[in-house]
C-alpha cells in the first residue's frame, strides 16, 4: 500500500524566511504533485514532477523530486503572507490516469 | 467546459436521507475520479472512472456509498441513509492522460 507522508504537519513561520515542506512516499513512483489549498476551497495545482531530478519553480516557490531517495521537497523563499494556505503533496504510481494518493498536508502561516 | 463543475456547492441533510452529488468532468477528460476531505484533513479516495472500465471501488467506505458516470461524462456519488460521519467536502476530479489532475470545487455536507 502506498503511503505518503509530509512534515511538518504544521508550519508558522516569518515572513522574509526560507523552508522546506518534505514529502516522503513509499512505493516506487515517477510523478509527483504539489497542490495549494486555501481555507474553504477547492486544491490548485501547483507542480507536476515528472522525472527523477526535476525541480520546478514558481515565484517563491520551488519544488524538486528525487525518486531514488522517494523525497519531494517544497521550498519557500522569503516568505510572504499570501502563502498562507495548506500545501499537498500526491503520488501517482502507474504514471497516469490513475488515483492519487495524497499526503495529509502542511498547513502554512505566515506572519508578520 | 473550462473546469470540473460540481453540484450543488452546499447540501445539509437530515441523518437518514439519501443525497446526490454531482460532478460534470472537464470535457475529454477520461478519468473521473472521487475524493473525501474530512475537516483538517488530507484527501481520502473513494472511487475512480476511467473510460468505459469498470470503476475502482476500492476506497468507498461502506456499501451506502455508491457512484455511476452515465455516457462517460457526468458523474454521480450517491450516498443512502446518512450517517453524521459522512460529513465532510466531497471533492471530484478528472484528467487525461495523467497529466493533469483539476479538481472540483467540492460539495460541502452537513448531515445533522
């Protein structure tokens, strides 16, 4: 059964500050999602990591994939209070098409 | 249309009753899947349609939940008999090809 576990669970942090968002999973595996949510709505996508070794960026935030290691990281650069949101990372284990398989996210708060 | 629509956005029912939800996928998207979110939680998979195969019913968590997707487009998630546990935003998606996932903006229940 797969399993996909993100830490910290929780995450207050300063604005101006850098960190990291783990997303550890436990079956092989090939692609990765990082989705965003914000109170009382639905998920946005935010990074599909196709390949071992792929890293995406968008503004602050930077996601990377290695498959060898099963570890997503999301990254977060001078943090701003708009990224306050819970951060979800999904799996995908037949390469398309298929269910994923979601982490139980990281809620995000940034302050000032 | 441009994104996966579902209906209705708020349904508060008595425990007991049988509820609908709905779900109109992304037009050409193959894949349609279900989602539960419970409040603070991660996203826990219910079942998934993928072109004219039989449905993955593997996540549905007992026989009073139920789904079909008539002429491989719209879905429906039926849910008999209520109970209070069933509470919770139930989110759809759909893709193509794996490689995008869009959700739903979800169905809220309240059963009380």
């Amino acid at each position: 059964e797969l399993k996909v576990e993100q830490n910290p669970l929780f995450l207050s942090m300063q604005e101006g500050k850098n960190y990291t968002i783990y997303c550890n999973y436990s079956t092989t595996s090939d692609r990765l999602y990082w989705y965003r949510q914000d109170p009382g709505k639905s998920l946005e996508s935010l990074f599909v990591l196709l390949s071992n070794g792929a890293v995406k960026q968008e503004g602050r935030l930077m996601a990377s994939l290695d498959t060898k290691a099963r570890l997503s990281t999301l990254h977060i650069t001078a943090a701003v209070h708009d990224l306050s949101a819970t951060y979800f990372c999904a799996v995908d284990i037949y390469s398309g098409n298929t269910p994923l398989v979601f982490g139980k996210g990281t809620r995000l708060s940034v302050i000032a | 249309g441009a994104g996966v629509s579902q209906s209705p956005s708020n349904k508060v029912t008595e425990k007991g009753k049988d509820v609908e939800l709905r779900c109109d996928p992304i037009s050409g998207h193959t894949a349609l899947y279900w989602y539960r979110q419970s409040l603070g939680q991660g996203l826990e998979f219910l079942i998934y349609f993928q072109g004219n195969s039989a449905p993955d019913k593997s996540g549905l968590p007992s026989d009073r939940f139920s789904a079909e997707r008539t002429g491989g487009s719209v879905s429906t998630l039926t849910i008999q008999r209520t109970q209070q546990e069933d509470s919770a935003v139930y989110l759809c998606a759909s893709s193509f090809e794996g490689y995008g996932y869009t959700f739903g903006s979800g169905t809220r229940l309240t059963v009380v």
